[in-house]
C-alpha cells in the first residue's frame, strides 16, 4: 500500500489536467487499479472533495460500462433461476451505483435481510415474510412503495432500494423472491401488465402478491376474473411464472424511460445496449 500512495497521490492532482494525452494516460492507470482503489484512497487519508468524485467518476465510467457489456449475459450460466436474478441485477445496481460499488454488496444486504427475517420466526410462510418485509408502517416499514418518485432510476437499483427502503413494484419482488430463496420460500415473478406482482403457492391455493402495496395478497382466480385488465389470456397469464429473461428485460424498459424523463443519455445508451443483447440472445 505505501509504495502506491505517491503514484496515487500524484495521479489524483492530475485529475483536472486539460491534456488529452495526460488524461488518457491517468484514466488507463486508475482503471487499471479500479478494484483497488476504494481501499486505497481509504489508506490514503485524504477524503476526495466533490469536484474530485465526479471528476473520478467521470474518468472511470467509461471503463465500467464496458467492462458491464462484455460480461453482460454471464449470468444466463447459473445453475438456478433466483441466482440469475440476482446476478444480472447485481450487475445492473453496480453500474447504476458507480465505479466504487461491489456487486458482492447487493448479496450481503440480501443476506442480512434473510438473518434477520429468520430470527423473527418467518419460517417457510410465505404470507408472514411479506408482512415482514412489505407490511410495516412509517418508520416500522422495511421495505415500502416509493410513490413520490416511482419513475426513478433508482428505483431499479437493487441496492439502492436495499438501503433506502423504497421501490417500484418490480423490484421490491426481486427482493421477495431472493430473500424467500435464502429462507426455502418458493416465490415466482408474475409478469402482470402495468404492475409486476409476486406469485406463491400458500395453503394449497394459488396467490398474488402486491409487494408494492404492503404485501397484499390476492387469490389469482379472482385477479384472473374481476380485474379490470382481465382478459382471454389473463389467467394463463397469473399461472405462468416470468422467466428471468422477462423480469430483466422489464428491469431494463424501466431504466431506459427513467433515463428519459432524467435527461441522463448517456446512461441510456448503455441501458439500450444491454437490453439489444438480451433480446438478440
């Protein structure tokens, strides 16, 4: 660490320079180092001040996003469907989240959030985990609907939805789904139009359930029958678990409409690009 700190040092006064040749040489060394270098800024003992953070960011973004799209799909590799999920959202909150962010965080959060459903005595009920999760009150909730913004891109950032207890509908039931894996509860996606709903089986009876509206369920018969978007497909609809290709590629039109309505094109573009390689996969 100390034979770094100097080079570190040096390359973060340079951060400003002007000269596209300075420039290219100081992003290919800080990408280089890129996985490192939380650590390292931490040893170094001299916290970055703002104008340094987007200046960084600014830098190392465009390594990260082409480091995203070319192990983008890996995750179709893994032996489960909720380790796909998770995987592929993983990838998508590191690069919502930026340079600086382990996809490995979203695990651990999902883990915490397990331990401790576990040690309220959820057991393998799928009702008594949404309660846990969804059903809570003011400062009681642990994960609720983010109404106020619900168009917002970081509403499709698991993580950030981890650490602020706001979502939209779709990723407050990744969140369902992946910690009920953790905790041996089955729980599907259901690809409900205009809504995305959770999917469980519970006392021998077929279930929906509304993660965004404090873990509501609802008999999928009587969804299939009385809803107002009910139609011939409606109930084979219900009755068909989303595929993580469907939950991702869902994931991903979000973004690229909050994209839209944030101004962010950039960030666009590559949102645009990982849902082509979905679709042409």
């Amino acid at each position: 660490m100390q034979s770094t700190t100097p080079q570190l040092r040096h390359l973060l006064k340079l951060l400003d320079d002007d000269n596209p040749v300075v420039r290219s040489a100081v992003r290919s060394r800080l990408t280089s180092m890129r996985r490192e270098l939380p650590e390292e800024l931490l040893a170094l003992g001299e916290p970055l001040d703002d104008e340094q953070q987007r200046l960084l960011s600014e830098l190392l973004a465009p390594g990260c996003w082409e480091e995203l799209e070319e192990t983008w799909l890996s995750w179709r590799w893994l032996s489960s469907p909720e380790a796909q999920l998770e995987d592929a959202l993983g990838q998508i909150s590191t690069f919502l989240s930026g340079w600086a962010t382990q996809a490995e965080e979203m695990g651990r959060k999902l883990d915490s959030l397990a331990a401790s459903a576990l040690r309220s005595g959820v057991g393998s009920d799928p009702r008594l985990l949404a309660e846990y999760l969804f059903a809570g009150r003011g400062q009681d909730a642990r994960l609720r609907g983010n109404t106020k913004e619900y168009y917002a891109a970081h509403n499709s950032n698991l993580l950030w939805v981890l650490e602020n207890g706001l979502g939209n509908p779709l990723s407050m039931c990744a969140v369902y789904i992946l910690v009920g894996k953790r905790l041996g509860v089955p729980i599907q996606g259901c690809n409900f139009p205009g809504h995305f709903l959770a999917r469980v089986t519970h006392e021998g009876q077929t279930w929906l359930v509304d993660c965004f509206n404090r873990g509501r369920f609802m008999l999928a018969e009587d969804v299939a029958r009385h809803h107002p978007a009910a139609n011939p497909a409606m109930e084979e609809l219900i009755h068909e678990s989303a595929t993580v290709n469907t939950m991702i590629g869902r994931v991903l039109r979000n973004l690229d409409e909050a994209c839209e309505r944030e101004g962010n094109m950039t960030q666009r573009h590559v949102v645009r690009r990982l849902l082509m390689k979905l679709m042409d996969s």
